[in-house]
C-alpha cells in the first residue's frame, strides 16, 4: 500500500540514462525538421515555407474566384433572356427584366453594373421613342 498508484515521470527512466532523446518524446516530423537545418541553411528553410504558405492563399483565392465566375455564369444565361427581348423589339419586358437581374446580382458588382447599364440604355431608347412620337403630332400645325 505504500506504493504510488501514479508513476511520476522520474520513476518511468529508472535505470535508463537521460539523454534529450529519451527525455523528449520526438516525432519524425521533428526529426526531418532538424535533418532540413543540417542539409539547408535556415533562411532557405524559411523562404520556402513562405513559399508554400503563399500558394496556398493562391489557390484558396482560385477557389473562391471560381465561384464568382460560376455565378457570372448564371447571370450571363439570366441576361442572354432580357437581351432577347430586347432584340425582339420588347423593350418594356427587357427593362422590367433587368431590374429584377440588378437587385438579384447585387453582391456580384460586375453583373450589376452590366445590368445597370443596359437599364439607362433602355431608358434611353423608350424617352427618345416617346420624345419622337409627341414631337412629330406637335409639329404639324
């Protein structure tokens, strides 16, 4: 009964000399890591995991434009429907059309703007077909 139930650390080398790999509980990734120092100065140990720490932020940023891009994808399909209506001479249907695209694709700014764009320029053409519709009854006096 006079033995400890737990065995502290100093009971576990009993008989076994202390050296830093005994006392330490060393793993490989450790030991290549010193192995790298021998054969490659530190600042190059150093340069390449910068290195490698730099592509991986370069492929998490591919990823996450690759996402924007599928989205832009969607809007172009989305778009191709307004701009045919637009070709067919309905341009009401076309403006109503890319209102709801504009909202829709708020928070991707290039299709916005792309929206927006063909919104003032249908404006355009519906103001000045008005504008030429009243102005021709006008001027015959």
């Amino acid at each position: 009964m006079g033995a400890p139930t737990t065995a502290s650390p100093d009971a576990i080398g009993v008989g076994m000399r202390k050296t830093m790999l005994k006392k330490e509980d060393w793993g490989g990734l450790t030991i290549l890591s010193l192995l790298a120092t021998i054969a490659f100065p530190p600042y190059f140990v150093h340069i390449m995991t910068m290195a490698a720490l730099t592509e991986l932020g370069h492929l998490w940023t591919t990823r996450l434009d690759r996402l924007q891009k599928d989205r832009l994808v969607e809007f172009e399909k989305e778009f191709r429907k307004g701009w045919q209506m637009e070709k067919d001479g309905n341009h009401v249907g076309a403006l109503e059309w890319y209102r709801k695209l504009e909202k829709e694709y708020e928070s991707l700014p290039q299709a916005s703007k792309l929206a927006t764009l063909q919104i003032r320029k249908i404006e355009e053409i519906l103001n000045s077909s008005k504008k030429a519709a009243h102005g021709t009854g006008k001027k015959k006096s």
